[in-house]
C-alpha cells in the first residue's frame, strides 16, 4: 500500500485570482475540491485499491472523496486545546459530522516558543493511537527538539509492542470501514451507543465492542474511567466491570482498555491476540 499527506486545502488567499470564480465565495469550498482532486487522480492512474491518502481540511463534499481524515498539526504538549487532550473531542466530533475515519500524528506536530516533545507525551501518545483506524507517527515541525520513536531501547521496544498490538486489532478495524462505509465512525463518543453520556470527550468507543481512556495529563499512573451500562472486562488484567465510576491502573506502557463481555464485533481470536500482547 502507498499514499500520502494530502495536506493543507484549507488555506487558499481570498486576494488571489482563480480561473474561474471568487476566492471568497470558494474559500470554505477549497477543502472538498482538493479532496475530489486527489481522488480523481488515484482512479485515472488506475490505482484506487492500491494507494491510499488522507487530510486534515474538509468542507461539504469531502466525504466521499476523502477516506480518511486527521485531527491536524497538534501541539507536542498536553494542552487541552491543542495538544494530546484535544485529539479526543476532534475525532470524536470528525466521526459524527460525517467523516468516519479519523486518526492524529502520534507525538503531535506543532513545536512553538518553549515546547518539546519530551518521551512520556509519546509513549502516551503511542498507546492512545494504537486503538484508532490508523497508527502514524510525524517526526514535528522541529525535529531535533522532540524525542523521537528511535531515541532508546526503550522506545523502540514499546513501539514493537504497540504496534503488535495494532496490527492484532486488524480483523476489528476491517468491520469498523466496512461500517464507515454506511457513515457509522469507528471512534465513537460514549452517547452513540449509551445516551446518558452526552458531554463525555475524555474516553471513546472503538467500534461497539471496544472502550478506550488515554492517558491525557502528564504524570499520571491511574486514570477515572466512565463505564456505561454493559458488562465490560479490562484487557489488561480480565477484571469484570459493570456501570460505574472507576479508578483504573495506568502504568506507563498500557492505558485503560475494555471490551464488551456481549462482544457483537470483536471476534474471540481477536481478544485473544489482544490479551496475550497486552499481558505479555
């Protein structure tokens, strides 16, 4: 499989001159056009199951165009407005406004003034991705000032051991596109399946069968998790949960992960696979 970024779409000067048109009446446009244009080149090369892009602007017509989004160039940082906090309430709002594969750079992008990637935001990060359609890191916008994925033994071991368990969750994710294609998002907020929780945005569903609870400040081993109206077992150590709130061990190297005990679309093999990494 090859592809790219299709980055950018959104920034088109509304002083310039187009062929056609006014730059103003065509700006929030711009986005869908830059999709269906991508698109349109991949089918006239005659490589559409072959190659694969995604973005980070949209408009009304990108859907359709666009197989996959990204939340965009968040801070390296654990701001809740811009950087590993944020990507919760991003995709999640993506994935209800019609765009149903979402995913964010592992590590973020943006460095500005004082910030830098330190380790721990990656390993979060890292562990975060790994339950999302698509696990992709980005080296920043400033590389030498951000830990990167190769900087230790350490980091190269998690990302082995993360990225085992993404590629476990393959047969999964496959029903979750077959599901995007009917405009069903594969991360969903808590309230898709269970309406009592309409304002959570700090943990998500994954397909119908899968809860996930980043880590989202630094520092932290433990975590509250909101679980909803189910039976639900912590993959992590096969503990039993039912409706409540709970405070879950976070060690670095593993967050808060449940399924469903009533699975409908996570198959046996699967958790298994699941389980044998994650406990390993």
């Amino acid at each position: 499989m090859s592809g790219w970024m299709a980055d950018f779409g959104e920034y088109l000067p509304v002083d310039c001159v187009l062929y056609d048109g006014d730059p103003k009446v065509y700006h929030n446009q711009w986005p869908a056009i830059w999709a269906r244009m991508n698109r349109e080149a991949v089918e006239e090369c005659g490589v559409r199951d072959s190659v694969f892009f995604f973005m980070r602007a949209g408009y009304t017509g990108s859907i359709g165009n666009a197989a996959c989004m990204w939340t965009g160039d968040q801070h390296v940082d654990w701001s809740k407005d811009d950087g590993l906090p944020s990507v919760i309430p991003a995709s999640l709002s993506l994935g209800m406004s019609a765009q149903p594969l979402v995913h964010s750079d592992v590590g973020g992008y943006t460095t500005v003034m004082n910030m830098t990637r330190t380790k721990e935001l990656l390993l979060r990060w890292e562990e975060m991705n790994v339950w999302t359609p698509l696990y992709r890191f980005h080296e920043g916008n400033q590389p030498s000032r951000n830990v990167q994925f190769d900087a230790d033994e350490e980091l190269l071991s998690h990302l082995a051991k993360q990225s085992r368990i993404h590629a476990a969750l393959k047969p999964y994710l496959l029903k979750a596109e077959e599901e995007a294609h009917k405009g069903i998002p594969a991360m969903r907020p808590l309230f898709y399946h269970y309406d009592e929780y309409f304002d959570d945005d700090k943990e998500y569903l994954l397909g119908r069968d899968i809860l996930v609870a980043p880590i989202r400040k630094q520092g932290r081993t433990d975590r509250h998790v909101l679980l909803p109206d189910d039976t639900w077992i912590e993959l992590a150590t096969g503990k039993e949960y039912r409706k409540g709130d709970y405070l879950i061990n976070a060690p670095l190297g593993q967050i808060p992960v449940f399924y469903r005990k009533n699975h409908t679309m996570l198959d046996d093999d699967t958790i298994a696979d699941l389980i044998s990494l994650i406990r390993s």
